[in-house]
C-alpha cells in the first residue's frame, strides 16, 4: 500500500514540475515583447512551437543561414506592379504561407541582415494577417555571426500547411484612410523617409514634400551601431523618440511600405496602436489630387 501510494506522490510531484516547467518556459518566450536578442533565439532556436523565418535573398540563405530556419525571400510578400509594390492578396499570402510550411498558431522569429525594413516588412505583413505570435531578432545575422553561433547551408524545408490567416484590416492604412485622417486629432502621422525627402528638397515621386500634418521621425533614427552591429536603440531612448504620438494611433508611411513597416515593428513593441500606409509616399506623392506640405 505504501509503495503505491509513494509510486503516485511521485507522478503527482513530476505532473506538477512538467507544469511549472511548461508556464516558466511560456513566460520565458514571451518576456522581451516583439524584440528579442540572439542570446533568447539560440537558446530557442529549436523548440518545436517556433517558425524562424530568413528575409534575406535565396543566395545569401544559402551561404548561411541561422540553423532551423526557413527561406521566405521579403519580395515574395508583395506584388510589384511597375514601380509601385503593394502587399500580397490574403489568398497569394496564404498560399505562399501554407507552401513555406507556415503555422498559424506558432510563434515566428524573423531576421535578416543590416537591411532591418525587410524583416520590418514580413513582421507587418504577418501582423496584417492575424498572426498572433511575433518577434524580430535585433542585430539580424549580422549580431547572429558576431556572437559566433552556429550557421547552416542546408536548406530547411518544412512540410506544407494549411496556413489560417485571421486579417486585421486595421493594421493596413488606404489612401483614404490617411486622407480622413488629415483632419482626425486622435491620429499621429509620422513620414519615417530621411529628412531631405521629408522636406522637400528631394524626392522619389513627382512631386516634393510630405503628407500634410505628419512627423518626420527618419527610421534610422531607430538605430545605434554597437560593436560594429546595427542594432535596434534601447526602449528608453525610443519612448523618447516616439513621445509626440503617446495615446494617439500611428499612421506611418515612407517610399512603397517597407522602412514604414519596420518603424511599424518599433511601435508595436512601444505598444503603440499603429498600421501602415502601404501606397505610402510613391502613391501620395504622384497623385496630383492629394495635398501636400513643404518644409519652410
């Protein structure tokens, strides 16, 4: 009677340990928000609730890659029409989701190299899509390699998904949108191109300036370099850089999405409420229609 009874004191006591376990690791994942580092990713890299996904071309995942993670080049995720680029239908991204091997209810890691606006870029994407777990590996590659961990050239396939998308349409700003919100209080638009551009003094479209009313917060102003990374600047400093838009939602935009998208990335982790404008300024700004504003 006593073994048996010892016998389930001791299923209970490992019943009890695998549940702790379990909420410590629950935590663990979840502790640096939407930004984490590689000392969290190598540590994480092969747990079977992660996807890590690299943005970068075929050719330069193939020359090394962070182990475990799978190749979904960042120009898959949008349709380029002449010079405009626009997001993907949610029927082209589930496809290109569910061929890669995609799950929608696992937590995706993505990196790329120094060029932060393509990860940027599938971040929103996956956000627009109702992914619910997201996170972007701060220093890229770049700090992956400088830490000496290990790389691979072998190509990681995973079997096809039936991916599920859940659109939040919210996240994605229309020209429409942005122009209802010229004379919305409650919103903050923010124009994340380099300040020439901001200004007027140079431009990528036909026309020079910005959208009427936003702030000019270049993204690479998001960025420090720190042992000869690029990595992305503390929370502090960035509460500090975004201070103008608190309790507002975000607009943001640049050229066609991308550097948006990336400034995108820093505002969720500020937990700011924000979507991007996806036509950005290449829409806005070669549209004779629309209003614009140049810098004095």
């Amino acid at each position: 009677m006593r073994n048996t009874v010892n016998s389930i004191i001791n299923v209970l006591v490992c019943f009890v340990a695998l549940l702790a376990s379990t909420s410590v690791q629950a935590i663990t994942l979840d502790s640096q928000g939407f930004i984490v580092n590689v000392e969290w990713l190598s540590e994480n890299q092969f747990d079977t609730d992660i996807q890590i996904i690299d943005v970068r071309d075929e050719t330069s995942y193939l020359q090394g890659h962070i182990a475990n993670a799978i190749n979904i080049p960042v120009s898959k995720t949008f349709v380029q029409s002449g010079e405009e680029s626009r997001i993907g239908s949610l029927k082209y991204l589930q496809q290109l989701l569910s061929h890669a091997g995609i799950q929608h209810n696992k937590m995706i890691v993505v990196y790329a190299d120094d060029i932060y606006k393509d990860a940027g870029r599938l971040f929103w994407v996956l956000e627009v899509l109702g992914h619910k777990q997201m996170k972007l590996l701060n220093g890229g590659f770049p700090a992956w390699l400088k830490n000496d961990l290990p790389v691979s050239k072998l190509a990681t396939l995973l079997m096809p998904s039936e991916y599920i998308p859940r659109a939040k349409p919210e996240r994605l700003v229309s020209q429409l949108s942005m122009l209802l919100a010229l004379n919305d209080t409650s919103i903050h638009i923010i124009d994340v191109r380099p300040a020439d551009e901001y200004s007027g003094k140079t431009s990528k479209s036909t026309r020079f300036g910005h959208i009427p009313g936003a702030n000019s917060v270049p993204v690479d102003l998001n960025f420090e370099i720190v042992d000869g990374v690029k990595v992305i600047k503390p929370i502090e400093q960035l509460r500090v850089l975004y201070g103008s838009a608190e309790g507002k939602t975000v607009y943001a935009y640049c050229n066609k999405g991308k550097a948006s998208s990336m400034t995108y990335t820093i505002l969720r982790q500020l937990q700011h409420d924000v979507a991007v404008y996806d036509g950005s300024w290449y829409e806005w700004g070669n549209d004779p229609e629309l209003p614009i504003q140049r810098s004095r």
